[in-house]
C-alpha cells in the first residue's frame, strides 16, 4: 500500500490530525463506513481559564474520510489516566465516564477505544480494520507468527471493544518502546502511533504492506475461487418484490441487489457457497449483517431458506442472549448462486453499507481460509457483540421514523400537491420514487433528497405511455426491491363547455388521468401481491367527483374514471392487504401551475370575487393548501389510524356551501 502522505504546514495539532485520519479514511480497505478512529493528545485552555492536556478522538457520527475538526471530541487527560486505577468498568459506567470528563458536553460521544487512545503515550494515534490485517489474524495463528510478519508489533488477543481491551494495551504498555511499529488486534485491526501524524500514519502502512506482501507470497491463485457460471439475473429481479415481503415480515425493508462483476465473482465462487456461517471479518460489522448469509442455489427454494433461517437465530438468540429483545430474525445478505448478491436494510443507505461490510468479508475470509483456515470469533462472542450494552442502548433510544423501509411512487410530482407530497413522505422515512413529464423532476428530486437525506429517485415519465409506466415500475423493482405507497396524482386540466369540447381534448385527459392511473396501479397491485405484505395506494382524484362544477366533462370524467378504478383495487386487494382510498381536494392554488399567468385573477374576476374570496369559497372560508392533502395522505398510510380503511373518501374541501 502506498503512503499518499504530501509534505504541507498545519496549523495545529488538530489540524494535523484532520489531514490523516482523511488519507486513512479515504481507503475502503482499511477504514470502511464510520469505522476506524485517530486521536490526537494536545493542549487546551479550558472553561475555567486553565490550560489543560486534551485528547481529540473521532466521535460518533463521523467517518474519518471526510471527518472535520468539530468531529473530534476532547476529553481531559487527566481524568482519562485517572481510569488506569480502574480495573473493570463496564460499557454503559465508560460511556458515563466520558461524559463527565468531556471538555464540551455538547460534543459528539466519543469513540469507544477513547481510553485505549489516552493509555497509549504517544501524541497520535490511528486505528483501522485494514483488510489484510483481518486476512493474517481471522485464523488460528500464534502471537509468534504474527511477529514474524510484522517484526516489532505487540499482539493483543481478541477482546470486545471497551474498556477491557483498553486495560489489555495498559498491561502490555511494559513491552511498548517509542521504536515498536504497533498493535495488532486479532481478529479486530490495527493500532499505530508516534510522535507526528506522519509518523503513526506511515507505520500504518507500513504494517499493512507487511500484510499484503504476506499475502502476495502465501497466497497465489485467485481470492475466489471460481465453481459455478454466471447465470442471467432476469431472474432475480422477477423474484425481489417476493424476497423483499419475505424478509419484512416483523419490519419492512428496502433492498439493495448488486450484479456488478465483483458480486459475480463472489456469488460464482466456492467460497460463497462454504461461507455462510463463519462471520463478516470484524465483530462490529455482526451489528449490520449478523453471524450468517444465505446462499441460494434455487430461487423456488428461498422461501424455505429464509424460514430456517429465522428458526436457527430465534434458536440461537435464546441460547446466547438474555437481557435484550430479539432483533429483526431475517437475513440481512443472500448470495443468489452464479447470480448477484442481495443485502437489505432499514433504509437504502443500510442496505449498501450491508453490501460493502458483506463484500469486503468475503475478501477477508477468503484470504484467511487460504492462508491456513479461516476462524473468526466465537458463535457466543458474537451475539453479545450484535448484542452489545452500548448498541442496545442506542437501539432503545431510537424511534424509528413512521415510513422506515417503505418505498413510495408519487406520480405527478414536480409541482403543487405530488410535490409537497413526497417531501412529506421522504421526511417520514419513505424511498421516494418521483415522477412526471416535466423535466424539472430531477431537480426537485435532487431538492427533496437534499432535504430530508432520504432516497429520492426521480422518473421523467409520460403517463399517457404504457410501455414508459411499466418499465418504471420495473427499474423501482431493482432499486429497492418492492413497494409499499402510490399516489396517483398526476393530472392535466382544461375546462370546456360541452359543445366546444375536442374529442382529442377528451382523450388525452382519459389517457393521463384515467388509463394512466390504471396502469400505475396495476402494476402496483402486483408487486405489493407479490410481496404479500400489503400495501397503499392513494388516489387524488378532486371534489369535482362529489360536487362537479360546469365545462370540467373531460377533466371530471377522466377523474371519476380513476375514482373507479380505486373502487376497484380495494375490492380485488382487500383479500391481499392492499388498501386503496380517495382525497377529494378543492381547488389548490400554491405551487399549481394552472392558475399561473393571470388565470386566477381571471376566473376570481369572472364570478365578480377578489383572488381571496375566490381561494376561500368554503365554510371554513380557508385556502386549501398542498400541505393539507399530503398530510391526510400520510394519515391513509397510517396504519394505525386508517388500517382498518379502505374505499374511502376524505374530502379536503374546506366544507362544500
Ligand atoms: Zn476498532
């Protein structure tokens, strides 16, 4: 590996620290997704005037790739060394330890190896789960032939991370001279440090070329080693909606599946199919992906697959784990033999760290199993580490937002209602999935993405054209998985009086409104029959179906069309889960293109009313605005509410005069 270190002047001490923890984080073998942590031990002056000895240790809620300076948190040294009194201190009294000792409480919570950092008496610290370390020490392999790789390093055995392997590194501080190169954590990574950023970070990797040259001469043939043929993935992405519903049973998740050439490599090997219980390559990792994956040979046996699955870690839960509810029992990675691999989680983001932490495993692993037989910590190791105090604790604290895992398609989303109705949805967790003709879709996907930091897929979409409709549907199937919500809301307005009505006017209103929704919602129907755990889908459809007003025939007609076809996906897809209800809004004007360039005026002037009195032509003489309607949309999603719900209508009117 090679030192990308540049010669520069910092500013400071932390400044310095930011620089390599950046080089560091920036490589996915060696740090992947918020793992890894530095420190830097430096001076401050404190809230009481005082100069004080500091350390800076990556806090949570940062990834060394892109951490920046308030992303170190500091603690007093003081009070860190004072803990080398200490001989036990479990997670939860560590945590509060460091809480006390914080020189702003207002700081991220420190790393969990913050006393391991403040024990080592040297200015920098870095630590990483470099890859190849994990491929020499995930076996069974002595303290000595560490060494003999790695010449002047200390060899911890493996702890959980904590204060216990905190105290490991004290005991052995006797045998750590300014001249050894480092610490290697079986099973766990790789502690350097010295005097300068430089320094530490060059001993980094230093060691872990050790490590990869180690591998180059014991290890000659391919990493995977290739056993059956790359087969056609059709298949797969036929049968994602039916594994996303088998797999959500207790919670929903979305899905990430991955074709690309190094999931072929991995899902054609050997390996894939001999790994599934031997643990991801670091403990940390079991929190995300758990002890064991699935491997398919034959989608028609996944079912049963994942049903055995579950039995064996309820199973082993109840053996291992006492003090804390079971986890979510479905797994989180199935390799598709010859095919791809798919991973799962709460949100898209989850998913893909999955799929990272699964793939960079199965590199680990096979490696070790090369070198002389890979072996990773025990099965009772594992679950207290997927069941860690600290983790629980997060776990506890969490709420899950309302939509965690669902996927949602709003047609007609660029403006107005469908607009202000997928930002709710992503802001309550929800994949969105955002389409319209107009092109400036992508932009306001892009907005809404940025807004609530949950998946925003943007479609620019005629829904006049079948084919168009359909293979959308097709491409939602493959990035998430499945779906959970529709809101059929894009439509087109133009009024005419009946005799000056243009039959292509008419048709082209049936064709968006009416036929358009249709096929939405076939499609719909079944993927959401597919994945058998129900689903929602939400019609727009205006108070024009309860209350026309005069020359709106192809708007009106086209709107009761679609008013049918709701009726009738909540009579076919009852039986299945699936329910379906209308919202009967009034007039909207924020955010509407239809009553731009002087139209709102016109019309308010025609029926001799001011532009307020027009908006607000209701008992509640209120302006019904998108807000209103997106937020009964998110109340017919709720289950809870509206589960008991379906071919409904909720007028959002403002109450008819
Ligand atoms: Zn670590």
């Amino acid at each position: 590996m090679q030192s990308k270190w540049e010669n520069r002047t910092f500013k400071d001490d932390l400044d310095e620290r930011v620089y390599s923890s950046h080089l560091l984080g920036s490589v996915p073998d060696l740090v992947l997704h918020g793992g890894g942590n530095t420190s830097v031990k430096t001076e401050e002056i404190l809230h009481t005037g005082k100069k004080a000895a500091v350390l800076r240790v990556k806090g949570s809620g940062s990834d060394l790739a892109t951490i920046r300076r308030e992303g170190f948190t500091g603690i007093r040294m003081e009070d860190l060394l004072a803990a080398k009194n200490i001989s036990e201190m479990p997670d939860q009294e560590m945590v509060d330890y460091m809480k006390k000792s914080m020189v702003d409480p207002s700081e991220p919570s420190p790393s969990v190896e913050t006393f391991l950092h403040a024990f080592l008496p040297f200015k920098f610290v870095d630590h990483s789960h470099a890859d190849s370390i994990l491929a020499i020490t995930n076996r069974n392999v002595s303290h000595d032939e560490i060494r003999s790789i790695f010449g002047n390093v200390v060899v911890i055995p493996y702890f959980p991370p904590g204060f216990k392997l905190a105290r490991s590194v004290l005991e052995r501080l006797g045998s750590i001279s300014p001249d050894t190169e480092g610490i290697i954590l079986e099973k766990h990574g790789l502690f350097t440090f010295g005097g300068s950023a430089k320094e530490s970070y060059e001993r980094h990797i230093r060691l872990v070329t050790k490590a990869e040259e180690f591998i180059k001469r014991n290890v000659r043939e391919k990493i995977f080693t290739p056993k059956f043929k790359e087969s056609s993935t059709e298949s797969i992405s036929n049968s994602l909606s039916a594994i996303r519903g088998m797999i959500s049973k207790r919670s929903k998740k979305i899905m990430h599946l991955d074709t690309s050439s190094e999931a072929l490599e991995i899902a054609c090997s050997e390996e894939a199919e001999k790994f599934t219980e031997r643990g991801p390559a670091t403990p940390d990792m079991i929190i995300r992906t758990k002890h064991d994956y699935i491997y398919c040979s034959d989608l028609k046996d996944l079912g049963k697959q994942i049903g055995e699955y579950e039995k064996k870690y309820e199973e082993e839960y109840s053996r291992y784990v006492s003090n804390f509810p079971m986890h979510d029992p479905f797994p989180p990675i199935i390799v598709i033999k010859g095919r791809g691999i798919i991973t799962s989680g709460i949100s898209a983001k989850e998913a893909e760290i999955v799929r990272d932490q699964f793939v960079h495993s199965m590199k680990v692993n096979s490696l070790a199993e090369k070198l002389s037989g890979q072996r990773f910590i025990d099965l009772d190791q594992s679950y207290s580490m997927e069941y860690w105090p600290l983790e629980e604790a997060k776990l506890k604290k969490f709420k899950p937002m309302p939509l965690q895992g669902c996927i949602s398609v709003v047609t007609g989303a660029a403006n107005g209602i469908g607009y202000v109705a997928a930002l709710k949805l992503a802001q309550n967790g929800s994949a969105v999935v955002v389409c319209d003709i107009d092109p400036e879709i992508s932009k306001r996907a892009q907005e809404i993405e940025s807004l609530t930091k949950s998946p925003v897929l943007p479609y620019i979409l005629d829904i006049s054209n079948e084919q168009a409709i359909r293979e959308m549907f097709h491409i939602i199937k493959q990035e998430f998985g499945g779906l959970d919500i529709v809101f059929n809301n894009a439509g087109i307005l133009k009024s005419d009086p009946i005799e000056d009505l243009d039959v292509k006017d008419l048709d082209r209103h049936y064709a968006i409104i009416g036929r358009g929704s249709f096929i939405v919602s076939q499609e719909a129907f079944r993927v959401m029959k597919e994945q058998g755990i129900g689903g929602n889908m939400v019609f727009n459809i205006t108070k024009n179906f309860t209350n026309p007003g005069p020359e709106m025939t192809s708007y009106g007609a086209a709107k009761a069309f679609a008013a049918y076809v709701c009726h009738y996906v909540a009579k076919e897809g009852g039986k299945y889960g699936i329910r379906a209800n209308i919202i009967n809004p009034d007039k909207v004007f924020k955010g509407s293109k239809i009553w731009e360039n002087g139209v709102l005026e016109a019309r308010a002037k025609a029926k001799g009313q001011t532009v307020e009195e027009y908006k607000t032509q209701n008992l509640l003489r209120r302006e019904v605005l998108p807000e209103h309607v997106a937020n009964v949309l998110l109340a017919l999603v709720n289950e809870e509410a509206f589960g008991a719900t379906t071919d409904a209508m909720i007028p959002v009117d403002g109450g008819v005069k």
